[in-house]
C-alpha cells in the first residue's frame, strides 16, 4: 500500500521555503532551513564544497541511490547602480522578460540584508504607439528602491553583486488543492525529495538525498555531487511544463494538472537533456501501476534536470526523472497541484523500496563492489 502523506505538510514547507530568496548562487539562507528538515531523519548529514545538503541513509544491500532536486531558482544581479540610485541588473537564469515590468522584488545584499524594491516602466500615457506593442528589454529595466542617490542606495548596502527575486507568497486558489508561488522550480521538487525521504524505512540499497545548487546555470550542484557519490542509479525531481490552458491545443499540453506525477521519457534538444535510461523509466511505470499511484508519460522540448549531469558522470549512470506538472514556469505565478506532489511522494517511496542489489546488478551487468 502507498504510504500515507499530509498534503497540509506538503504545503507548509512549500510556503515556508519559497519566501527564501535563493537564487543560484545565494543559497545558504534556504540550506539552513532544510538541514533542519532533513538531519532527524538521516543517518548522517554533510555540504559538499559546492553547497549541496547531501542526506545519507543507511541501506541493507550494496548499492547506491542518488536523488536530487535544486534549491536553487532564477534571479536578477545588480550590474549597475545609477547616480540617482535606479539598479540595472542581468538574469541570473532563463527568464522571459515580458513577465518582469511592474513587479515587486525583494532584494537581498552581499551582506545578507532584505529590502524591496520595484522594477519600474514608464506611465501608458508618455509610451509612444510603437513602444506599446514591444517587449521590453532586460537592459532597459530598472528596479526603484525609493532613494534618490547612489549613495544613499549603498547605505542600504545595495552594490554591485546584490541579488533580487520577485516578491511572492505561496497562496490556494479556489480549488485548495491548486496552490500558486515563486520559485516552485523546483522548491515543490525539493519538498518531494525532502518528504519522500522522511518516510523512506525500508529500503535495500544506500540511498543519498541531494539537494543541489545552481541548477538553473548549469546542473553544477548535481555534477559535482554525483560525481563524489558515485551512484548506481539516480533520479532527479523536478517540474515539468503543464500547458493545460486555453490557446493550447491538446497534443502540445504536455502534462495536466491533477492527473498523477511525470514520469519522464525525454527531455531536452539534440546535443542536451536526458533520455531517460529505460530500465529506470520502466520500474518507476512498473511501480506507479502496482502501487495503483495515478501517473503521466512526459517528453519535454527544450530544457532539462539535474539528471542530465548524473547521467554522464564517470563512467555513466543509469538515470531517471519524475516531474511535478506545473503551469506558467519560470513566472511568479506557477501553479501546481498539491495531490500531484502526494503521489509523487508515495511513488518516489514506493520506487526506493523496490530498488535493490540484485536489480542494479542486472542493469549495470556488473558486480557492485
């Protein structure tokens, strides 16, 4: 039977998570947090050189389990602090800089200070009929933190190197099972492995729960941690696109909300992404249709997880990944839905269980040492 999981539990790391800002980079606000959540239920506990949590426990049978999901989501860094105290910034990450105008941030300083600001854009009434229809470009923004001088903005300790995030809460929408926030690219990915592995009791082989850094620039946190573990499969947690929306026809929707997690095939363009390794995939389907757990075959264009760079560590490493389908990514508006991530949770378990010595072995066709 699948374990039991609260998704009042589910939300309330959720929103205590996302209000850390904590894009790549900056992560060591959020990391505090989440070695309180994880250190009760590990056998032991580290941070590797790079700042991933790396959470070990204990399994009856050789052979390793890596599973990862970022703490890490896209930014802003300030490039520029004009003579009047206006910041001009570059991405930290993909953005789509249509969404940026407008917005409120929050913007956290090299010291560590929080303080907000607002990206600015010029009254409706002073843009010019051709400037309407254009999107405007990241380098012409500008964020106001209500001072009036260079100085004054160094005062606050804004300099060259301050990071921003855009200032949102995790709320429920009208159904309270769909929730909506910043950051759940992949904050709802990390509070599945970080549930997952809480309940994980009996499970055959070592299992090493990463939660990686700088994901967003570059998968860097779960190269390097793969790399030392040096596992025999590994799964990577992460959101995948739901274009269930309207303007979107039905075969390029991808996945649907509150239709079971993403069990993913491919992801990715020719020359990057992950093929998932098909023994992976196929015990993953295995278990969902077992454990009678609700779940969705996904290819993703374009984009990738942290299992591309577990996949070609070393000597290669059979590989998988399991999706939360979210809506509108990469926006401060995504929106996900709560029993997805229930059964992502009891289907990560549930997989954990079943991986054992013997199975690694017939995959590898090697003798684990």
């Amino acid at each position: 039977m699948p374990v039991s999981v609260s998704k009042d539990e589910i939300f309330s790391l959720l929103r205590r998570i996302c209000e850390i800002p904590s894009p790549s980079g900056f992560e060591d606000k959020i990391r505090e947090e989440l070695i309180k959540e994880l250190e009760p239920h590990a056998d032991k506990l580290w941070i590797d050189t790079m700042g991933n949590i790396i959470a070990y426990k204990k399994g009856e049978e050789e052979g390793k389990l890596m599973i990862a999901a970022h703490m890490d989501e896209i930014g802003l860094m300030i490039n520029a602090v004009t003579k009047e105290g206006f910041l001009r910034f570059v991405p930290i990450g993909g953005w789509a800089e249509r969404i940026l105008p407008g917005q409120r941030v929050l913007i956290r300083t090299l010291k560590g200070t929080i303080l907000r600001g607002v990206i600015g854009v010029k009254p409706p009434h002073i843009i010019k009929p051709e400037e309407r229809k254009k999107v405007i470009p990241m380098d012409q923004l500008f964020i106001d933190i209500g001072v009036t001088s260079k100085e004054e903005a160094e005062k606050l300790g804004v300099t060259i190197g301050s990071v921003a995030v855009i200032e949102r809460t995790v709320e429920k929408l009208g159904n309270p099972d769909f929730v909506t926030g910043r950051a759940f690219d992949d904050k709802i990915g990390v509070v599945t492995a970080v549930e997952a592995f809480k309940l994980m009791s009996e499970h055959n082989v070592d299992v090493y729960c990463v939660i990686t850094v700088q994901e967003e620039v570059g998968l860097k946190g779960a190269r390097t941690a793969a790399f030392a573990i040096k596992p025999d499969v590994g799964i990577a947690i992460d959101v995948t696109i739901a274009a269930d929306v309207p303007g979107v026809p039905p075969d390029a929707q991808i996945v649907k909300l509150g239709k079971g997690p993403a069990i993913k095939v491919m992801d990715g363009r020719a020359g990057s992404g992950l093929i998932a390794h098909p023994a992976v995939r196929d015990l993953l389907i295995k278990v969902a249709e077992e454990e009678k757990i609700p779940y969705q075959l996904e290819i993703l264009p374009g984009g990738t997880t942290d299992a591309s760079a577990i996949q070609l560590t070393r000597e290669g490493v059979p590989t998988g990944a399991l999706s939360i389908p979210t809506r509108y990514i990469h926006s401060p508006v995504e929106v996900c839905h709560l029993e997805d991530v229930a059964n992502a949770i009891k289907l990560l378990v549930a997989f954990t269980k079943r991986l054992n010595k013997e199975w690694i072995q017939n995959v590898l066709k090697k003798t684990i040492k």
